[in-house]
C-alpha cells in the first residue's frame, strides 16, 4: 500500500506527541499485539457453514469491510451473513437466504444493550434457541449481554474498554467473526502493525500520514466534503466502514470552545460513479477533497475480446486490453481531470492486491488519520453524543 499526496502544508509539530500521549489511554493502536490464541481456537471448533453476525454500526461494518474485500477474490467454505438492521423486509430476505439450523451466530454490542442487536438476537431466539453450541457473545466486560452469556453457559468475549466501537474491528469484535469464516486474521494484524510500527518510528506513512491530516484540518471550513472514490467493488463495504468512522468520529463540538466541526464522507465506487457523482466533484462548489483508491494488481485475466460489432469499428480501441488495465486507466484518467483542475485536493491511495495484509493496512491506516484530524480539530474522536441522544429518545418511546 502507498499514499501520494501532493499538498506540502506546515505541519504541526505537536500532533506527533499528542498522539504518542493518545496510544497511553486509547487501546485500537496496540491490538495488533493482542493474543489471537483463543480465536483460532474458537474458530477450529466451529463446524457450522453460516457465520452469522448479529450486530449494527461498528459491532458489523469492519467485519463486514474486511470479508467483502477479501471474498471475491478467493473461495471461502463458510459465509458470512450480517444482520445489522431491523428493516422486516431485509432482515427476512437475509433470514431466508441461509439455514438457520446450520448456523453460528455472533451477538456483538460493546455496550450490551444495543436495542436493534438485541430485538433481532430475540427474534432467531425464538426461532432456534441460542445456546452454547451455536453462538459466541461479544461484548464489555460485565455488560448486560455478558450476563445473558453466563446465563446460558455461552462462550463470550470482552471488547477492551478503551477501544470504541467503530474502531473495533481489529479487536474480538471484528476478528471472530473473520476467523469463523476463515480469513487469515494474523496477516490482517500484521498489515496494521506495519502501518502502526512505520507512523511511530517515523518512517513510511507518518509523513504521508501527517501531512493529509494537517490540511484537513487547516482547511476543514473549505473543503469539509471527503470523498472516497474506490475503484474496485472489493471496497463496497469498506467505504460504509470508512463513512461511519470519519463522520461519527470527526463531527463534533470542540472541546475548548461552543463551535461545531466535521468533515462529511461520502463514499464511492469507481467506474460507477464516474457516471454520477463525478460531475458534482468537476464542476460543482469547491468543497471536496477527494482521495482514490486503486489496486495494482487484481490477479485477474480477464480480457476485452479482439472483436467488432457491426457499425462501431471505433470502438475497437478497447480491444485486448484485460478488465484490470481497462479500470485503472479510468481511475487515472479521472486523476489526471481532477488534477488539472487545481483546485480540489487528490490524493492516491494504491493497494499492492487484495489479501489480509493490504486491508489491514488500510484499516490502521484510517484509524490513524482520524485520530489525527481529530487532535487538530481539538476534538474527541472517541464519544458520540449526538448518537446517544437518539437511542435515549428511543428507549422513552419503546417505553410508551
């Protein structure tokens, strides 16, 4: 994985300390040091084809991101299922897209009493009993849903307490699931750990990793818009894990005054959008940053036939050159007409090829840089108020 960033702002000397201060209470930067001995254990234990993860927000996204980035480009023998929503139409559909009785269910809430998590756990409850043999809990120490673990002899797992949610995806919260389905998740570690390793011996990203954070921040009122363009559907999911972090991270009240900041993500998957949001980007106000992401090397033959339809002999250009050359010349050529522009700050992020390290590098990658935008908005990345408010509303209507 490289980063290219062209803007040579000044960097502020004292994030790189405010974040060797951060690493002392907040825990997502060392799990990539963390004893992975129980899951494997857990996960070679598992005999069941339909992983299945009963969860919402950071409890589903980055697991989510991770096997759908890794899954059409190999054969897993187990699938994942991801029940994340209490829409009856989609939770139906999905509940009949596998065998309930041939499954293993996973109910992940770091707080314990996530009310969606907890009204869909009850509705397969009903429908199949979860019970030591068909489920593993994920959850804070001492939470609710622990109990309820205890309660019917179920093997759980504890989230750390200085890891949030939607930065959890390298903790149980993210590994289990991975691991029941078959990822290699100590290749994943040891690609953040290379992210994590480089940015605090100041070498590879840090610099990178410094500078985007710095302009960000410099120029938040500016371009307060960040757009994900990621050209491969590999990223479909990892762009949804990037949109939740970025936005319930980064916007936030200051800490040291009444005024209210953030950066909005928008997530998007080229060529697709090329053909939409792409033209909002060229010509419409200048409030976007745009990063792209583009893999190297698919490890994919296919290839455009040397062959003509009848009246559109112009169009042979496209002829035998292979479906991963044609998608990174789109991804360049919209580079180089952004580019030109001048105006609207581009980055490229390329991927060496899809495997376990690559995302994992991706992962820390981001976590990182959201870390640091927030230090320089002079803001908690870590809370989230303005979610809170509307699960305490929730619980008084659920109430009556």
């Amino acid at each position: 994985m490289t980063n290219t960033f062209e803007f040579s702002p000044h960097v502020n000397e004292q994030l790189s300390d405010a974040i060797v201060r951060e690493r002392e209470y907040i825990g997502f930067y060392d799990l990539c040091d963390q004893d992975i001995t129980p899951f494997l254990e857990l996960a070679a234990s598992v005999k069941q084809k339909n992983i299945v993860i009963i969860g919402i927000g950071g409890s589903a996204l980055g697991a989510s991101a991770v096997y759908r980035f890794l899954d059409l480009v190999r054969s897993f023998e187990k699938k994942l299922h991801i029940l994340d929503t209490t829409d009856p139409l989609v939770l139906g559909s999905k509940l009949n897209s596998f065998d309930m009785q041939d499954a293993y269910y996973c109910l992940i809430s770091k707080s314990g009493g996530t009310i969606e998590t907890v009204a869909v756990a009850k509705y397969i409850d009903n429908e199949i009993k979860l019970n030591s043999e068909n489920s593993v809990i994920i959850t804070d120490s001492g939470s609710m849903l622990e109990q309820f673990a205890h309660s019917r002899g179920i093997s759980h797992f504890s989230i750390p307490n200085d890891v949030g949610g939607r930065f959890s995806v390298l903790s149980s919260a993210g590994l289990i699931p991975l691991a029941l389905v078959g990822v290699d998740i100590k290749l994943l570690l040891e690609g953040a750990q290379k992210v994590r390793d480089a940015f605090f011996n100041e070498q590879g990203y840090c610099h990178s990793l410094m500078q985007k954070a710095t302009y960000y921040a410099q120029h938040a009122n500016t371009y307060n818009i960040n757009c994900l363009f990621s050209y491969s559907e590999v990223f479909r999911e990892f762009n949804a894990w990037y949109v939740q972090l970025w936005g319930e991270s980064l916007g936030k009240k200051q800490r040291h005054s009444e005024l209210h900041v953030g950066l909005t993500p928008v997530g998007l998957i080229g060529p697709t959008d090329q053909h939409s949001f792409l033209q909002l980007i060229v010509d419409g106000k200048r409030d976007k940053s745009v990063t792209v992401i583009k893999i190297k090397e698919f490890d994919n033959p296919m290839k455009i036939p040397e062959s003509s339809f009848e009246n559109m002999e112009s169009m042979d250009i496209i002829n035998g050159y292979s479906f991963s050359e044609l998608i990174n010349m789109q991804a360049d050529s919209m580079v180089e007409a952004l580019d030109a522009l001048d105006d609207i700050p581009l980055d490229i992020i390329e991927i060496e090829s899809v495997n376990a390290s690559e995302i994992g590098q991706l992962i820390l990658y981001y976590e990182l840089l959201t870390a640091l935008v927030a230090n320089m908005l002079d803001i908690n990345a870590y809370d989230q108020p303005g979610v809170e408010m509307g699960k305490v509303i929730l619980k008084e209507k659920l109430k009556g």
